[in-house]
C-alpha cells in the first residue's frame, strides 16, 4: 500500500504544479491589459488613490499663495491656485476690522462634481477678489477660504490669512502663515 501512495504522490505535486502554471499564466495577460488601459496622471477623486502613490500635498500658502492691497477705495486679492488644486467658491469670507463685508465681488466658477461635498462651484485658476473698503480704509483684513488638492489627494482644513494692506496700493503678503507644514495645518488646537 505505501508504495501506491508513492507513486501518486508526484503525479499530484506534477498536477498542482501544472494547475498552477495555467492560473499564473492565464491572469498574467489580463493584469497587463489592466494596466496598460488605465489611465495615467489622471487623479481620480480627492482621496481615492492609495497613500503610497500621491505626492505629499503642498503647504496651503505653496498651493494657493495670495496677496491684498488697498486700490482706489477697495480691497483687491490676487489669488493664484496651483496645477492640481482648487478652492471652493461658497467657502470665502472676508473681513476688514473685525466686521464681515458682504460685498465680496466673486468672478464665475466652475462647476465640479466634488466627492466631499457633490457639486460645487469652484476655481482652479488665479483669480482676483473685490470688496469695497470700509470708511476707515487701511487696517487689518482677514480672508477665510478653503480648497483641495487633487494631486495629493486631500482637502485642506479653511484657513484663515491676516493682512494690513497700506493705502499706497502696494501688494501685501499675509502678515502669518508661509511655511507651516501640512501634518502643522491638522494638528489638534487648544480650543478644539
């Protein structure tokens, strides 16, 4: 008896091995048809790659650097939005001393299909920000927005940037901010 186990014992190590061979081989094509039809440098929505493939995301102020001058009685943001990125349109805010403006002059967005908060208006081009300066002009001015970056797959927390533009019309960075990191921007803040 133990020799008929034997000789069935290779036959079945030479059929698993074939068996074996056929799956491998026959899931080879398809795993190469499958990635070769995929398309490259396409993102898919923000947060559906792994983390393993995407980039680090940028600092907000890298991805969306912005400066505020005081023109002719009114407040001007130029706003520039990285390849990649794109800031939502219902998300700005601005202030001058403490009290909102209401009449924030926004340009014409484009319509997204976003998959944290389905379709929005958004920007993912420079754009430039308009509201009338209160009475009292030059003073501090406070812009909140937020946006996303598609390349790293992320949206960033709204950020809020102080500026003290001059009533000389000279372009003014934000007097906070530059270079916190992206881990900084998440971190868990004493009053959360």
């Amino acid at each position: 008896m133990t020799a008929a186990i034997k000789k069935s014992a290779p036959a079945t190590a030479g059929w698993c091995k074939a068996w074996f061979a056929v799956a491998v081989c026959g899931l080879l094509p398809l795993a190469a048809s499958a990635q070769s039809s995929a398309p490259r440098n396409s993102p898919g929505p923000v947060g559906s790659a792994s983390p393993a493939t995407l980039p680090a995301p940028l600092p907000v102020d890298e991805a969306f650097p912005i400066t505020a001058a005081l023109e002719r009685g009114k407040y001007v943001l130029r706003v520039d939005v990285m390849p990649g990125h794109y800031l939502y349109r219902d998300r700005f805010e601005l202030s001058a001393g403490g009290r909102a403006l209401a009449n924030l002059s926004l340009p014409k967005g484009k319509m997204k299909q976003d998959p944290n908060f389905g379709r929005v208006e958004i920007y993912d081009q420079p754009l430039q920000l308009v509201a009338a300066s209160p009475a009292a002009a030059a003073g501090e001015l406070k812009l909140v927005y937020q946006g996303c970056s598609e390349e790293a797959g992320v949206c960033y927390p709204p950020t809020t940037r102080t500026f003290r533009p001059a009533a000389d019309g000279k372009e003014v960075a934000a007097v906070e901010g530059g270079s916190t990191s992206f881990k900084q921007q998440f971190r868990k803040r004493v009053s959360q």
